[in-house]
C-alpha cells in the first residue's frame, strides 16, 4: 500500500473530525449532516496535482467545520 502525502492525510482527517462533529448534533439531524459531508467531499472534481486548489478547499473545509461544531447549529438542511 503506497504511503499517503501530507496533504492526503490532511483530508481524510478533516473527513473523520466531520463526521466526529456530525455525532456531536441531536440524532434526527445527524443523518442531513452526514450526507451534506459526503456530498461536500464528492462535489468537487479536483485533479490530484491542483495543490492550490486542494488546500484552499482543505482551509475551507476546516472553518465549515469550525461553524458546525457550534451548540447552536442544531441541523442543516442539504
């Protein structure tokens, strides 16, 4: 199995916090969280070696995730 970059692990990290964030809101919301993550994570077509855009979505990612994992985001509507 070929080791993963720095940038990939980044990534499949910030996929797991959102589903670790996702477990954190009430249970008949956790299904729309759960799949607006997948569908966040899938949406986007980025070549491998687009490293611009690959850590521009990751910051991204990152403070989407900062402002689910507020108490008063209680659901999301995907």
């Amino acid at each position: 199995m070929a080791r993963r970059s720095g940038l990939q692990q980044q990534i499949i990290n910030l996929y797991r916090e959102c589903f670790r964030a996702a477990k954190e809101k009430p249970v008949d919301a956790r299904p729309r969280f759960q799949a607006f993550i997948r569908q966040e994570f899938r949406k986007h077509d980025i070549r491998k070696n687009d490293f611009a855009t690959i850590e521009y979505m990751l910051r991204k990612g990152e403070r989407q995730l900062k402002t689910y994992r507020k108490p008063t985001m209680k659901d999301i509507h995907v």
